[in-house]
C-alpha cells in the first residue's frame, strides 16, 4: 500500500497543526528521520526532538509537489521557519543536533526542500531524508 498525495496533506496538516499524535499514525515503529547532520530514530525520539525544537522555532510546511516511487516518495515542499527564541549552536550540539543552523528570534527564513520518505509494506513511513540546498543568485 503506498502513501498518496491526499494522505500526505493530512501528514502536513497534522505537521502545521503540531499535531504529533495523528501525525504518528503514518510511522512505523522503528521509523527514523535524517536531517541536517542528525537522526531520530523511533516515536518517543520523534516527539522530543520536536517538542525541543519547537519551543524555538515555528514551522510551516508549503507543498509544492508529491512525486511517488517504487517504495516511497519524494515531497518538494518549502518550509517557513520562524525564530520563537534564541537558540545557539552550542544548544544544539548539547542536544545532540549540531548540523542544524538557529533562525534568530523574530526572524524568518523560508527554505525549499525534496524529502524522500520510505515506506514499510504496510504503507507507514520508515525512513525520512531531507535534502536542501541554496539557490544560485
């Protein structure tokens, strides 16, 4: 069973509405997250991670497209990151996340991102990969 892109913007709504529980239900138990130099593996990890980051930063995913695959898909989304708090570098390599970069408090930066996801035969995510880059200009 594979995920669809209806599915997905339930994903997303549940994601932008920090709904972690409903945004569980599209794990698998043993899912990990790559991104920015770091992995979360598993739903308890999952929720700390964000429950630390969002204390900091606010989040907004953009869909811009759903492109599925043999075992998966890649999303092409922009996200808004919104400084809540200073958070310093040496907060994050603290916690153990050290490749991300801090948005300042009060400012906002919107990044564009492919994101594969990996699914299990059942149809849940299993593995996310973030790729970003920064555009020529």
């Amino acid at each position: 069973m594979m995920m669809t892109e209806a599915d997905y913007h339930r994903y997303i709504e549940a994601f932008n509405a920090r709904d972690y529980a409903t945004l569980e239900t599209f794990f698998a138990d043993d899912f990990a997250l790559e991104n920015a130099g770091f992995r979360v593996e598993g739903k308890p990890a999952f929720r700390a991670f964000y429950a630390f980051f969002h204390r900091y930063c606010r989040e907004e995913v953009m869909f811009r497209g759903f492109y599925p695959g043999t075992d998966g898909f890649v999303a092409n989304v922009v996200i808004r990151f919104e400084g809540l708090e200073d958070l310093s570098p040496d907060v994050l390599a603290e916690k153990g996340y050290s490749g991300m970069t801090p948005v300042a408090k009060g400012q906002a930066v919107e990044v564009e991102f492919l994101i594969l996801y990996l699914l299990d035969a059942g149809g849940l995510i299993r593995h996310i990969k973030g790729a970003v880059w920064i555009p020529a200009g």
